[in-house]
C-alpha cells in the first residue's frame, strides 16, 4: 500500500520536470529553426526542424497543463502511524516475497502472530485444529492437479475466512469480562462460536477429500517402477555371479 500523499507530491514533480525538459528542447529546436531559416532557406531538412519545434511546444504544453491541473486538486491527507507501519510492511513483505523461501517465512510468521493474538481464548483449541488441518493441506496441494485445482483457492479463500473470523471472536470474548457485556454480546459471542467450529469441521472435511483424492490417484498408476527395479536388480545380479564365476574359475598364472 503506497502512501496517497507521497504519491501524489511525486507525480507533480514528474510532470514539472517533464515540462520542464520538454520547455527547453522546445526552445533550443524553436531558436534553431529562427536563426537557420534565414541564411538556408526553407528546404526538407528545414520542415523537420519545424516539425520538431512544433511537436516539442505541444508537449511542453500539455505537461505544464497536467501538473498546473493536478496541482489544483486538494493533496490527499497523510497516513497516521498504524497505516505508515502497514504501508512499509507490505512494502517489505513485496520484496521478501520475491526471495525463493521468502513466502514460507513470510506466511510462518503470519501463521505465529495469528495464533498469538487468539492464544488463551475459547476459539484456541478449533484455531488449533484448523492448523493442522491447514498444514496438511498445504501438503496435499502441490499434488491436486487437473480439474481439482480450483479447490485450492476455495481453500485459502475458507482459511483466510476462518482466521478472520477466530481473531474477531477472541476480541468480542474479551469485551465479555468487562462488566458492561450483556446478554446480547454473550450470545453473539455463542453464535460465532459455532459457526467457527462448523467451519472448522467442513475444511477438515475438505483436507480429508483431497488426501483421498491423492491417495487414489496415486493406486491408479504405478508411481515406483518396481517391475523396472526387479529386473535391474535381477541384472545387477547376474553380471555380480558372473564376474565371480569368472575370477574362481580363471587359473592363476606362475611367477
């Protein structure tokens, strides 16, 4: 996330210096064409001169047009600190991500500070479950191929949903020790509470149909070559007796 205002303050300063080049080429192709005019006459070269001088004026132009229009136009506020600090992780977390191992070590330390913030509440336990569940299919996923793959997004699609909605529970529980929570709140908090744990059976019930999706895909064919490795093994075989054969049968020469 790029802070608007800084965003904004930088394309002003482009669109000047780009005003500003093009000013100057403007002028040195508008003088050139002003003092070789006289002295040569108008011929072809001439009318490329004055192509250019006309082309560049335009630009200079409508540089100057852009940035004296957006300048107009109220400065977006600036970010307070919270979005400052989100803006300048994600900023982070882009480039890390781009490293070969940047994305399990980004997606760890998410994973930790997700179970940190939920640590002690009652959605623990099925946050936990969820896990688990979550790691297995993690597992599982590099191996769901074909017309199964779209399941992979439901899936992160659901994890994500279920976080969001543990963290949420965890902070609607901690409102409820205060003495002003209600019923009301008690019974949103029971409400939300079930509804996590059904949802934390159905992706365990999805984790499962896809370790036996991959389990029967795998019976299909024949992953290991055994046959293949029988008869290599049968060959190495072989040729081991025969060379032994050989060595015990053949007469030791007299020195």
């Amino acid at each position: 996330m790029t802070d608007p205002r800084t965003k904004y303050f930088l394309r002003i300063r482009r669109l000047r210096r780009s005003a500003r080049r093009w000013s100057v080429i403007a002028g040195g192709l508008i003088m050139a064409t002003a003092v070789l005019l006289p002295y040569a006459g108008i011929r072809l070269p001439d009318v490329f001169w004055a192509a250019g001088a006309g082309a560049t004026t335009a630009l200079a132009f409508w540089r100057w047009s852009d940035a004296r229009e957006l300048a107009a136009q109220p400065a977006p506020p600036p970010l307070d600190p919270a979005q400052r600090a989100l803006a300048t992780q994600l900023r982070i977390e882009s480039v890390v991500s781009r490293l070969p191992i940047g994305r399990t070590a980004i997606n760890e330390m998410h994973r930790v500070a997700h179970l940190s913030r939920i640590r002690g509440s009652a959605v623990s336990p099925a946050a936990s479950r969820l896990d688990r569940a979550t790691k297995a299919f993690n597992g599982l996923a590099p191996r769901l191929t074909g017309p199964v793959r779209e399941v992979i997004h439901e899936a992160s699609l659901a994890e994500h949903a279920l976080r969001d909605l543990a963290e949420r529970i965890a902070s609607v529980e901690r409102v409820m020790k205060t003495p002003s929570a209600g019923l009301a709140l008690v019974e949103a908090h029971a409400d939300l509470m079930a509804r996590f744990n059904a949802g934390v059976e159905s992706y365990e019930m999805l984790v499962t149909a896809a370790a036996t999706y991959v389990a029967e895909d795998g019976r299909l064919g024949e992953p290991v070559a055994i046959g293949r490795l029988i008869e290599a093994g049968d060959l190495l075989r072989g040729i081991a007796e025969g060379m032994s054969d050989l060595r015990t049968s053949t007469p030791r020469m007299p020195f």
